[in-house]
C-alpha cells in the first residue's frame, strides 16, 4: 500500500503526541520508543486480517490487556492521524474511539472506506517508526479520558423474552465453514456497548423461565447463539473434502500416520488473536483450515514437534547437556528397531530430515481430521490463571478444543535413511515420538495427547 510523505509526516506527529515516542530520559536528545511497538503494529495488521477490524480494534484499545508498553496507545495514534487528514465521518465524530466509530458507520460502503484509511493509517505509523530508535522499555503515559474501553448503557433497561428461535437469529452463513464463522461472523453485528436487559429464557421442554432475569445482551448473545452453533457442528457432514485431500496424497507418495485423540482434548493455534474483554465469548484463537473450516495442525507445526526432540546440529558449549539428554532418546528409539549408532549418526539423521543440506530430505504436511464420532467434535473449556494474586479467585478463560477419539492423519514424504546399512523406519520413529511427547498447547496439563492407529504398530 502506497503512502506518501504528508501521510508519514502527520504519523510521525501521532507517535508523538500519544507518548509512543519520547525523548530519551539520558544524556542524548534521541527520541526513542518501546521496541514492542513494532510487533504491535504488525500484530494489529495481521488480527484485522485474521478476525476483522472490529475484533482488533475492541482487542487493541484494552487498556487492561496487561501489554509491557500500553498497546492501547496505537488506536489512539491511528485516530491522530486520521484526524489530522480529516478523514472521520461527520456522523461518527463525538465518539472517543475508533471502535465507536466503526460500529456506528451505517452503510458498508462507509466501513470500507474507513477501514482502507485505518490500514493506510497502519502503514504509515509503521514506517513514521522506523525513523526513532527502539529501546528495552520507555514509561509510557497514560492519556487522560481513555481508561475505560466499554460504557454501559445508562437507558432504560429493555424487556425481552429469548427463545431457542432469536438466540439463532443472527448467526449468517450458517453453511459456512467452522473458521469463517470463529474469526469473521463472531463479531458481525457487534453490540458496542453494554446494553443490559431483562429477559426470559425458553429451555428445550418449551417451557419459559419463571423469573425476569437481568443480564447484558452481548454475553446473552455469545452464551446462548454464536458459542454453541459453533459447538455443535456435526463432523460427518464436513469430512468430504479431507477425504479427497487423502486421496491425492496418497496418489503423490506420501504416507499417512492415523492417530486418536484422547482426554481431555487438542488444543492448536490457541495464541491467534481472539477475544474481547465481554464475559462469555470464546478468549483464545483456534486453528482452522482456510477451506473446509475443519481443525488443522500445519506442516510447520508437526515438523517442529518432531525437531524438539533431536539436537542441536550448531550447538554451542552450554547446549552439551541439552544435546545429550535427546541423543539418548533418539538412540532408545532406533534400538527398538534393531539400530545402534554413534552420536554422528544421529547428527546426519538430523540434518538429511531437517536442514535440507541433501538432495533428498523429508517433507511434513498438515495433520487433517480423517474419522471421529459423527455428531459434535469441538467442546469448550477453561483456564483459570491466578494472577497476578495467587490468593484471589481466578477469572476463568473460555476456549475451544478438539474433543477425545477424534482421528487426525498425518502425511510424510520420506527420504531413505541407512546407518550400519539397516534401513531406519522413520515412520515408526515418528509415531513413537508423537505418542510420547503428543502436540499441540497445554501438553504439560494433558492435552494434545495421541493414541496411534497405525496399523503397522507392533
């Protein structure tokens, strides 16, 4: 995306005014920034891409994320700028925030066109930001006004009665896939602000709830509609398109390793943005295949897994003990097939499979779900973290995972690989290192463990 001088200029004002950049409290007269600022930028750049602008707007203008350099501050700098370029609907103006105002853009048309400005915005502050130097940790100040993200609603509290019928209402492209709607239709038609309501839930047998309950809309929203849609997708009818992935695999000589999941589940891609500051929506991200929606553990991911467990090939003095403890684990490994080897073997087994220093070297692909129970796969759960007071109740996280007895199929293309001229099964080394160590988030609690259906298993 092009951006000119005037647009840098003016960022370079906003980095200024919102405290981002400050003059170095030393000796030099160097304006200087938190070097976290340039992962903020490309982070927001990737969460609006990822989740849409809205969820990365709510996520960055949280002043209570617990960000080391106030990420909360980059909004701000974006809004300057616009601003100063007078780039704000007359309509939406008397809102403080960027959020605010997006929600508040009544035709498409208009959202489009704020957001292409807030992507230039980005774009420019991202270069206005190379011209300062980063340093470990600047005191960031805090803006006055800006210290709350979400205002409730002071009128009248509505009425209202939730059937099974309304909690669905809302939920658009209801054929579409798992992915699409976890980080694009999740947060289409957001509520801003936190209208509370009186209302009565109508439960399976039909029957309506006594009482009048009080509750705020959006958490009624999330708890009742969008979380269990995405909960209650059936397995059997969205495996088509891994069936014929399976197939051409195969056609292409790779080789596939079944696995089960077992308890409590699988968590992958957990670190991906998602998630507001509003109770009952789902806080952390998930990884989904772009087009079946089905859960994926990429390539990347299984190969990386994989090389923890061998050693270092560049190792330094200090990684001795490192290198010794899994030279030990690969040499138990390949005695189960009859191999004894030398530490050199191991290192060019290491380097055949991953540096691609030879001709011939393994290649990893995504994980796919090939089985499973027919009906629901995905269920949710909780973190509790106790911080930062160990002596405080927790505030529980919710987030999605894949459920038990889910099968995942992992394909390889392998490179033959002789020590002492017996042939080493990589596929049988794999299955057992997967099965030890699982994959995934949380393994140190339980998750991401696996139960291999390899057919050849002795």
């Amino acid at each position: 995306m092009k951006t000119d001088e005037l647009w840098i200029e003016d960022a370079v004002e906003g980095l200024k005014s919102n405290k981002i950049v400050q003059k170095n409290s030393g000796s030099s007269a160097k304006y200087v920034f938190p070097k976290e600022f340039k992962g903020y930028i490309s982070s927001f750049a990737a969460t609006i891409v990822q989740s849409g602008l809205l969820p990365a707007l709510v996520i960055f203008e949280r002043t209570d994320s617990g960000a080391a350099a106030g990420r909360h501050l980059l909004p701000l700098a974006i809004l300057y700028l616009l601003s100063k370029r007078k780039l704000i609907p007359a309509e939406v103006e008397k809102f403080p925030l960027l959020s605010d105002m997006y929600s508040h853009l009544s035709s498409s048309d208009e959202k489009k066109g704020f957001q292409r400005n807030i992507e230039k915005a980005t774009v420019a502050l991202k270069q206005a930001i190379r011209m300062f130097e980063p340093v470990k940790s600047v005191k960031i100040q805090q803006t006055d006004g800006q210290n709350e993200v979400y205002t409730e609603n002071t009128e009248a509290v509505e009425v209202i009665e939730i059937s099974e019928y309304r909690l669905k209402e809302g939920c658009q492209n209801t054929m579409a896939n798992i992915g699409w709607l976890y980080y694009r239709d999740y947060y289409r038609d957001f509520c801003k602000y936190k209208q509370k309501v009186k209302y009565k839930y109508q439960k399976a047998d039909k029957t309506w709830s006594k009482e009048y309950k009080e509750g705020v809309l959006q958490e009624i929203i999330f708890e009742g509609k969008k979380n269990p849609f995405i909960l209650s997708s059936q397995l059997k009818e969205m495996l088509d398109g891994n069936k014929k992935l399976t197939s051409s695999l195969a056609g292409r000589g790779f080789v596939p390793l079944k696995f089960q999941t077992l308890y409590p589940g699988l968590l992958i891609g957990l670190g991906l943005s998602h998630g507001t500051p509003i109770e009952n929506d789902l806080k952390c991200g998930f990884q989904f295949d772009y087009t079946t929606g089905l859960p994926v553990i990429p390539g990347s991911s299984v190969k990386g897994v994989l090389r923890s467990v061998f050693p270092k090939t560049d190792s330094k003095p200090e990684d001795k003990k490192y290198n010794r403890q899994r030279l030990d684990y690969i040499r138990s490994l390949l005695a189960e097939q009859d191999i004894h080897c030398k530490d050199d073997d191991i290192f060019r087994l290491v380097k055949q499979m991953f540096c691609h220093v030879e001709e011939n070297f393994d290649v990893f692909m995504d994980a796919v779900i090939t089985g499973g129970p027919a009906g629901r796969f995905m269920g949710d759960d909780y973190l509790a973290p106790h911080v930062p007071n160990l002596y405080k109740d927790p505030v529980p996280i919710q987030f999605i995972k894949v459920l038990p007895e889910v099968e995942f199929t992992f394909f390889f293309k392998l490179a033959p690989f002789e020590i002492n001229k017996k042939k080493v099964d990589k596929l049988k080394l794999f299955r057992r290192i997967l099965e030890d160590i699982g994959i995934g988030a949380k393994t140190n609690v339980g998750y991401g463990r696996l139960k291999s259906l390899d057919e050849r298993k002795d």
